[in-house]
C-alpha cells in the first residue's frame, strides 16, 4: 500500500513556467499542476501576464485546465480556460490598441480560451517546453501563438 502511494505521489508533475503569448496575452508566468497520477491526463493552470511596455499598463490572469496525450515526455496538449486581461494608465484624450481594435480609456476584458499544442516535459522532471496556438473570444477574437520554457518537479 505504501508503495502504491509513493509511486502515484512520484508521478504527479509540477510545472513553473514563463510564456510569450497564448493565454497570459504578453508575458505571463505560470503555475502548473497534473492533477492525473499517470504521465497522461488532466491538469490545472494559473498565470499572471504583464505587457512591458510604458503606458499603457496591461496586466493579464490566466486560468484553466488541459489534458495532455503521450509517453515518453512529448505530448499533445489541448486546454480551455478564461483570461481576464486590464488595461490601465491609458492617457487622458488617448487610446489603447489591443486585440485588433482601439478602445477609449482603460479597459477590462475576459475572453474565454483553447489551447492546442505540443508539449516536452520529461518523466523525470526538470526542463519543459510549450508551443501552440490559443484563439481567445470575448470583446474581440484573437488568434494567439505562445512558446513556454519552464521547470518541472
């Protein structure tokens, strides 16, 4: 009994990593649980984005889930989830250009979103590797690429 335990505790993954794009829309970094005691299975994820450019500010919280499919420490990945993107310090008489519109003053958004990628995270631990697409749809329809290099354990 013992043993079976300590080996389903073995086989659960943590991940932390920082991704461009996707879900967390600029930078984000992210806290990554499998909830699945085998290599394969579900997963639940939560994020905070930040866009590093002046004025305006825009922040961004990432959450969802994912299944990931494979052996060997590839997989393919699929997820759903919602991001709540904000933006703020827009200057008075200007505007924010964001998602393929412009908006008055500051803003705050939630898309509902997928995602559908490849995934390297070793059995072992260490290094992962994410790349994939994320259409994000809310006040706007976004077509997202990302790429994630973090660290297991």
């Amino acid at each position: 009994m013992l043993l079976g335990f300590s080996q389903r505790t073995m086989a659960q993954k943590t991940a932390f990593y920082g991704e461009v794009g996707g879900q967390g829309v600029f930078f984000s970094m992210n806290y990554d649980r499998r909830i699945t005691y085998t290599t394969s299975g579900f997963g639940v994820r939560a994020g905070i984005g930040y866009d590093v450019s002046i004025d305006p500010t825009l922040w961004s919280i990432p959450v969802g889930v994912y299944y990931m499919l494979g052996d060997e420490g590839n997989f393919f990945e699929m997820g759903a989830g919602a991001t709540y993107v904000r933006i703020t310090n827009v200057p008075p008489g200007h505007k924010a250009d964001f998602g393929n519109k412009t908006w008055d003053g500051d803003q705050r958004f939630l898309f509902g979103t997928l995602d559908v990628g490849y995934r390297h995270q070793p059995h072992e631990g260490h290094l992962n590797f994410r790349t994939g697409l994320t259409p994000m749809f809310g006040a706007t329809v976004m077509l997202l690429p990302y790429l994630s290099v973090g660290y297991n354990f």
